[in-house]
C-alpha cells in the first residue's frame, strides 16, 4: 500500500485542459503548476520500490477542503489520477476499480492510500 498527503487545494481536473486551435489538448499553467508542487510532495513521502503498481488497484481518499466552497468530487478524481499517473505510481488510471472518498474534519488536507486489490478480496474491508 503507498500512502501520502497533500496540504494544497485539489484543482478540478476536469476543467484544467486547454485546447489550442488545432484541437490539441494542453494541460492549464495553473493546473501544471499545482500538479508539479504535489507530485514534489507525493514523491518525497512514497518511498515504494515497486513502482509503478500493475494490476487493479483501489483508491481511498480522505479530504478536508480549505474553504467552504462546494466541490466537484469527480473533478478532484479526475486530478488525482492525473497525478498518480504523472508521479509514476499507476501506469494508467484505468487500473484503479474501487475508490472510496470521505470528507473529514482535520485539515485542510488530502490524504491518499493506494492499494493493489487482490482477487477475491472485496475492496471495503481495507
């Protein structure tokens, strides 16, 4: 299992994406530099040696906004598996089939487990 943290604010990732005129699909400069500062973060506190992980995996995230503004959860998804992918620790987001999002009371922050799924093992009991 990695486990790590975020302190900034999640962006929306889904509203992150610019396209040029001939259709091409950039990331925003703000999304690119929140996403270099959290993958900074993420790689200092993920010190697995078998990276990136294969196979199924399940996502659980605990968060606690820095505001009181409403948030888009399938946006803050959306950017989180960008920066899994970007950091290296899936090789696509496709392999992630379980997530489970709870909001807490301690933060602002963003803690994140990631943990491959083994057959036969219902995702809830981790």
């Amino acid at each position: 299992m990695m486990t790590f943290s975020l302190t900034a604010q999640l962006p929306n990732g889904k509203n992150s994406v610019l396209v040029t005129r001939t259709g091409q699909r950039i990331p925003s400069p703000r999304f690119v530099e929140w996403r270099r500062q959290a993958a900074k973060e993420v790689l200092t506190q993920v010190t697995a040696t078998k990276k990136p992980l294969r196979g199924p995996c399940g996502l659980r995230v605990s968060y606690v906004p820095q505001d009181r503004r409403r948030r888009d959860v399938s946006g803050q998804l959306d950017c989180l598996f960008h920066l899994l992918e970007y950091c290296g620790l899936v090789e696509d987001d496709s392999q992630i089939h379980g997530v489970v999002w709870t909001r807490d009371r301690d933060g602002p922050h963003t803690r994140i487990a990631l943990l491959p799924l083994t057959p036969g093992v219902p995702f809830v009991r981790w």
